[in-house]
C-alpha cells in the first residue's frame, strides 16, 4: 500500500494545500507564483500527457516521485535532483532561545527571494511564503537566516526553505529555526518531514543528529514543454 509520503505533492494538493492549486482528478499544480511543482495521481508516462493538457502556463515545472520515470514528449527534462525524505519520529521539546526571530509577512518577501536565490534551498516564489509558518532571524535590518513550511499532505507538514546567510553559519540559526517549526508541527498533532539533496551530507548530518531519519530516497524531476 502506498504511503501518503510516497507522492507528498499530490497528496498536499488534495488535502492541506488543496487552496493553493487546481486541477483535474488525474493532475494537479500549484499556481507558479506559489510553487513550481505539480503532482500526477500516479507518477505514469500517460499521466504526463495528460499534464500537457491540463496545466495551463508554460514555465518549468517539478513534479516528485519515488520512481526514476521516463519523461515523455512534449516535455523536455531540465535537471533531476536526487534527494531523500527524512521524518522526525521523536518529540520535540519546547524551544528556549534568546535569538530575536520573528514571524515573517509579505513585507518580507523581497528579502526573502533574495536570501533564497543566493543560497537556493529549493524552489522560492512571490506566493511561497503562502504555505505559512515562516520564521526569520535579523542581522539589524538583514534577513540571514528563515525556515518555513511547504507540502501539507493530511497529517504531515514539511519543513522547508532552510536557509542560512553565508556569512552567518555556524552560529544555530537553522537548527534553532527548525526546532520551532517541529514543536508547532507537533503541538498540531502533525509529523514533520523533510526533503534533502542527497549530496548536501552537512545537512542530511544535522537533520540526522535532530532526531530526522530517513524514510526513501526521492527525486525532484523538472521538465519543460518542448
């Protein structure tokens, strides 16, 4: 039986994220101001045509899968990016700090596409911080450090944009921002998960040492109409 995590998009798009996108029975996406990724009720070569019929913009988009999938024509692949799916089974205490973070809002946009386009911790748009529960960390005026939340599939919630400033790591600005986003998720009574490249061994090292295990290997495939 499948995992509702086997297919975290698709399963957000029907549930917890069901406002942010449109679709059909068979295909789903996100508005591209929100996200890149769209999600096939099942990840087939002939659910692919049908996407080409049903999305109705031309940007690049993403779709996951835990399944190395032939991409058929009309679409072109761009880049795949192999990753693993950690979730967090332990129980996260209540975060102390004396860090000044804060709630982010729309007025933080600007700032927030521009810490994410220098450190590129996934796809980051106009809309993103729609998903909610972003957090950042100030240097005086500067954002240097945010965490959020993306994919909403039922009872799971995915801890996302994990970002630091170049100049600023090192000092527990993510691992504290992380910390927030698991207590809330589990004060909701939700399991927090997460997405990681599968060669960036600094961060699968510390998800790992906060209690993250992983769950599946998992690739990010973007395509484009030819």
């Amino acid at each position: 039986m499948e995992h509702v995590l086997d297919n975290p998009a698709w399963n957000a798009l029907v549930s917890g994220n069901k406002h942010l996108g449109d679709g059909t029975d068979n295909v789903k996406y996100f508005m591209p101001e929100v996200s890149p990724f769209v999600a096939l009720q099942e990840n087939t070569a002939q659910n692919l045509h049908l996407l080409d019929a049903a999305i109705p913009f031309n940007s690049p988009i993403g779709f996951i899968t835990t399944i190395q999938l032939p991409i058929p024509t009309p679409w072109t692949l761009l880049q795949r990016v192999d990753g693993l799916q950690m979730v967090y089974d332990s129980v996260a205490e209540k975060p102390q700090t004396n860090l000044p973070i804060r709630p982010l809002t729309s007025a933080d946009v600007p700032d927030m596409l521009a810490l994410t386009q220098l450190t590129r911790p996934g796809p980051f748009s106009t809309r993103t911080i729609e998903f909610g529960h972003y957090e950042g960390i100030f240097d005086e005026d500067k954002l240097v450090a945010m965490t959020g939340q993306r994919l909403n599939p039922f009872n799971y919630a995915e801890v996302s944009a994990v970002c630091t400033h170049p100049d600023h790591l090192g000092k527990g600005y993510a691992r504290q921002l992380i910390s927030n986003q698991l207590y809330r998720i589990q004060q909701s009574d939700g399991v927090p998960f997460l997405h990681v490249r599968s060669d960036n061994k600094r961060a699968i090292q510390i998800y790992e040492a906060m209690g993250f295990k992983v769950r599946t290997e998992i690739y990010f495939c973007f395509i484009k109409r030819s």
